[in-house]
C-alpha cells in the first residue's frame, strides 16, 4: 500500500511524506518537508533505517534513530511521522 501525505501536526513544520507499506511494516519512505534537520546525511540514515519498521512503531523508533544518528531536528518528531502514516 502507498501512503502519501502532507500536513502541519501539531508543533511541527510541514512535512511531506511518501511510503510503501506491506502488511504494516515500512518497505520505502521519504520524509521531506519545511522542517531543519542537522547533519542532513544523519537525517537521511535515520530516515531510512526506518524500513522494515512496523509502521505502529515508527514514531518512536524515528525519534530514537535521530538521537543515534546526533541529528538535531526541528519542526518534525517521530509523533508527526506516526499520525501522517496513520491518516496519510
């Protein structure tokens, strides 16, 4: 199933997000939006290290891959990723 969405949850930047998922678990994703991610190439790893993630899980494991990866992100959270996955 392809999820596509584009919002503004609440206390972030608007984020667009693309994702194939296959029976709940995350097979592609791109996150992109109006948010500040630093390093980039971190923000990038994190991103993808969320395929095969469970995407009921994806907040949480997001958030977590931001603080292994030492990206400093505003405007986006794992919490924003979860509802759009949700709702997309």
């Amino acid at each position: 199933m392809r999820v596509e969405a584009t919002g503004r949850p609440p206390r972030c930047k608007l984020i667009r997000l693309s994702a194939d998922l296959e029976d709940g678990v995350i097979r592609g994703i791109s996150i992109r939006g109006d948010f500040l991610a630093t390093p980039e190439a971190g923000f990038d790893r994190a991103e993808q290290r969320l395929v095969g993630t469970p995407a009921a899980v994806a907040g949480r494991n997001f958030d977590l891959f931001l603080v292994e990866e030492g990206v400093q992100a505003y405007g986006i959270n794992g919490a924003a990723i979860e509802e759009l996955l949700r709702h997309g």
